[in-house]
C-alpha cells in the first residue's frame, strides 16, 4: 500500500502557520486604531470609515520592498524590512493628504519559519505604529517548490482617507514656491538591484563577513538596512502648520523622476543638489560603482525622501513644525516658468 500522504509531506505545515497567527494578534493589537471592527483571525478585516467627514474619499497604494529582501536573507535581519514595507505605501498616499488608516501584508514563502516571519510582521507592527495606521489583516503563503529554502518575498497595502476637497493634487503651485526636502533615513527601499551590483564588485559578495567593515563610523550593513522613514505624522504637523501644495515622495526613479509628478504644466522645478549634504552611503556607491550623476539622482533619493512645494510666505512656519516633528529639513530650490517640452527638473 503507498505510503499515505497530507500537507505536512507535501511540505505545507498548517501548525505552524497557526503558530505565526499567535504571535502575530498581540503585534497588531498595538497597532489598534478608532474604526477597526475586526481584525487578524477573520475572513476579512472589518474597518469604518471615521466620522466627521463630510465626503470621505479613500486613497489606497500597494508596493514591496524589492531586492532589498535580498540584503536581508544574506545577512539573517528580517526585522526592520516590514517597516519598508508600510513605508513604502503609506509614503505614497500622504503626499495627497490621506490620514493613514489601515494596513495589509502578504507573505509568501517555500517553507514557513515562524520565528523569521514573526520578525518580519514585527517589523510591519512597527511601521504601522510610526504611521498610526492599524495593521488589520494580511495573507502567509507556504508554497513549496515557488522559493528556495530560507527565501521570502512581502507585498503589502495601505488605505487612508481624506476630506474630498482637501485632496492634496499640486493644482495651485505657482511660480516661486519653494521647495522643502525632507531627509531620508538612507537608501530606504529603491536602486537595491544597483547597490547589489556595486557591493558584489566592490566587496565580492553580502555575506555578513565581506560586509564587516564601517562607512562615517557606522557599520555598513546598518547602513544598507537602514529602514525607510515613514513621514505621515510629519506632513500631517506640515498641514496644520499652513499647508504645503504639493509633495512628491522619492521614491524609485529619484528627484529626476518623482518631482515632475507633482507638477502642473507651464512650470518646472529647479533643485539645488548643493544645498543639502549627500549621505556617506551615495557618496560609497557612487565611487565604488563609478555612477555617474544623472544616474544617481535617476535611481537613488541622494539623501531626501520627501519634497514639499510651499509657498514662500509659508516657508518659516512648515519647515518649524517640521523640525518640531522630528524632520531635517532643506530648502533644497524652487518653482519657475517653463515652456512645454522642455524638462520639468532643472539642477542647479
């Protein structure tokens, strides 16, 4: 008689994915927010819309980490790539005046190891914390035979809300505004597929061992996993300082490619490169990849992760609330006329 067979044998252990439910509930229950009916455990997650909106209108953005995964099994840190991972979609519906409100996570994997996804939905835990979103569901997926052993891939989304009439599209920006870059924290989650480029041919690999050396005194694995910073409670102190017209998040495609995104014709940006000091890290991958720099600031945020477009009278008071908020904050240059076709991001 052929030997019988079930999940376990197929290489699916339910057990354990009963086990990273456990240890996820206590992880999302401080990510608990006003509006969350039913979360982690459900079918679906349950969330109301806050009251007090008078015509509510929801803004939702999806992404992942990319290659970035890849650092993170090389060097066995799985703990801050859930933090990317809310970062990079809550950063993309603020820039339009969304309140965070709730997060969902997909992970997928050949075979579950609790302990690395604990570690990583800690981190998404975390991100939500720091966005003051609620982590209200999400999907682990155990496929054998899709990923090799010890490999794990993370997507996720974000949805918040914003009064309709308050929706933050760049429509008003004029000539003369300035703009406000806001410091990243790092590489944060874009340009990973370059930096493993480089780091290979430089170093010979991303073994922690090849990796054991310091940039500005800082280790260099740190600085590779530095996670994304998330700026939802500093544009919202923005907001309540006098606004801002416009913010783009720089994000893949860098300032070259983001700030246009934000603009309405007939004006362009124009980015002062020296006005704000170029992280240790670009600085590395630049020499070491011989990037030329067009390049870097077409692939990598160079050291800001965010842009405001605010008008001059308003200047003082939104990069004050900004610092008070936690921010490093630059006038990194300003909105002038532009004639169509012509580029919509100048340097110098």
């Amino acid at each position: 008689m052929s030997e019988s067979l079930n999940y376990r044998s197929a290489g699916v252990d339910i057990d354990a994915g009963d086990a990273l439910v456990e240890r996820i509930k206590p992880l999302a229950a401080r990510t608990r927010r006003p509006g969350v009916l039913a979360g982690i455990g459900g079918f679906g997650a349950l969330f109301e819309v806050p009251q007090g909106y008078r015509r509510p209108v929801l803004v939702s953005g999806t992404d992942g980490v990319g290659t970035k995964l890849r650092v993170a099994i090389e060097l066995g840190r799985h703990d801050t790539v859930g933090i990317d991972l809310v970062a990079m979609s809550v950063n993309d519906i603020i820039v339009q005046g969304a309140e965070p409100l709730y997060f969902l996570d997909y992970f997928a994997c050949g075979r579950l190891d609790v302990d690395v996804a604990a570690a990583v939905v800690g981190g998404i835990a975390a991100g939500c914390e720091q966005a003051g979103c609620a982590l209200i569901g999400g999907e682990t997926a155990e496929m054998p035979g899709m990923y090799p052993p010890g490999d794990y891939d993370l997507a996720g989304f974000a949805v918040g809300v914003v009064e309709r009439d308050e929706i933050i599209d760049g429509r008003s920006i004029a000539v003369g505004d300035r703009l406000l870059g806001l410091a990243s924290s790092g590489a944060h989650s874009n340009g990973y597929s370059l930096i493993r480029r480089i780091v290979e041919r430089s170093r010979g690999g991303l073994s922690p061992a090849q990796l054991a050396f310091e940039l500005d005194g800082r280790p260099f694995t740190d600085l590779l996993m530095a996670p994304t910073r998330i700026y939802a409670r500093s544009l919202a102190a923005a907001r309540a300082a006098g606004g801002f017209k416009a913010a783009a998040h720089i994000t893949g495609g860098g300032l070259l490619e983001n700030l246009p995104r934000v603009l309405p014709d007939g004006v362009r940006a124009r980015v002062d490169t020296t006005a704000w000091p170029r992280p240790p890290l670009f600085a590395w991958l630049q020499q070491e990849g011989a990037v030329d720099e067009a390049e870097m600031l077409r692939v990598f945020n160079c050291g800001i992760g965010m842009v405001l477009v605010v008008a001059p009278e308003r200047v003082a008071d939104v990069s004050g609330a900004l610092r008070e908020a936690g921010e490093t904050v630059h006038e990194i240059g300003g909105i002038e006329a532009a004639q169509q076709g012509t580029a919509r991001v100048v340097l110098g």
